[in-house]
C-alpha cells in the first residue's frame, strides 16, 4: 500500500510539474491531449503484459506516465532544442495527427477511460473484459485516426485553418511562409 501511495505522489508531482511548464508556454491543450492518449497507452502495454503474464507486478500510475513521456517526447525537443514538429514525429504515439482527430480532448479522454477500464480489469483477473477494453480503446483511436483532418503542409494553410489556434498555439512562429 505504500509503495502505491509513493507512486502515485510521484506521478502527481511530475504531472503538475509538467503543467506549469505547458501553461506557462500557453500549451495546456497540448498537455491535455498528449497526456491524456500517452497515459492509456501506457495503460494499455500494461494490459497487454499483464494478460500475456498474469503475475506481472507493474504499476498503473508508472506505466501511465511513461507512456505520457512518450507520447509528449517531440514536445521536449520542441522546447530543448527549438525542432519544430513534423510528420516524422507521429512515430511518437501519433503526436502530430493526434491534433486533427475529431474532437481531440474528448475522443482522448474517451480513449483513457476505456484504457482505464481494460487496465483495472487485468488487475481484477477479468481477462476477456481487459481484452474488450484494450480492442475498444484502440478501435476508437484506429477510427478517430481514419477521420482525422488533413495535416497542413504550410504555414500558410496552418494559419489558414480556423480553429488551429486554439490546438497549436501560433504564437511566436514567423507568420511569414518560408
């Protein structure tokens, strides 16, 4: 029980520590998505252990967070090194196409919450409702992916496209087409 309240003081710290870094950025949309979809991702490779490994000790919190690590990985060479974000970077759980999805914050929270159930079902030895949880979650990410706007090519047609102000914030980038 200790080792579980540690863990999840642990993950609480670095989410706010995290926070604050995106907000003060004005990024909190990006924390939002990319926290919520690298959490059940992790979510959902700790499902998808424990069904394969029934005995496997790992942690839900860890496991969410690294996956949020992951999934938030361009957006520290963003911020460390200044390299914008391109196509390439959707090898990092979808980070860019994510932003073009339908209704971003809500299908991913949709996504969590199936993770979430699949996860607290492996844990409860309900194996085939872990399963349904796990295909669930990705279904609806597969389709939500399918559906998705086009990525823009430019930022030309990125300040062209009402409403992307409010996904990636504009501020600070030369609005002069390179």
């Amino acid at each position: 029980m200790r080792r579980t309240v540690v863990s999840v003081g642990f993950v609480v710290v670095v989410e706010l520590v995290l926070y604050v870094r995106y907000a003060a950025a004005g990024a909190q949309f990006h924390f939002w998505l990319h926290g919520l979809f690298g959490f059940a991702l992790g979510l959902t490779v700790l499902t998808v252990a424990r069904l394969l490994r029934p005995r496997l000790r790992l942690r839900s919190p860890e496991s969410g967070l690294l996956g949020q690590m992951y999934s938030a990985f361009p957006d520290v060479l963003f911020v460390s090194f200044g390299l914008l974000h391109v196509l390439w970077m959707d090898v990092f759980a979808f980070h860019v196409s994510l932003h073009f999805v339908p209704a971003p914050l809500i299908t991913m929270t949709g996504v969590l919450m199936l993770a979430v159930g699949g996860e607290t079902a492996s844990r409860l030895g309900m194996r085939k409702t872990a399963a349904v949880g796990i295909v669930a979650a990705v279904s609806v990410t597969g389709a939500a992916l399918l559906l998705r706007a086009p990525v823009p090519d430019s930022l030309r047609e990125l300040h062209q496209r009402p409403g992307l102000a409010l996904v990636c914030p504009l501020a600070g980038i030369d609005r002069r087409e390179p």
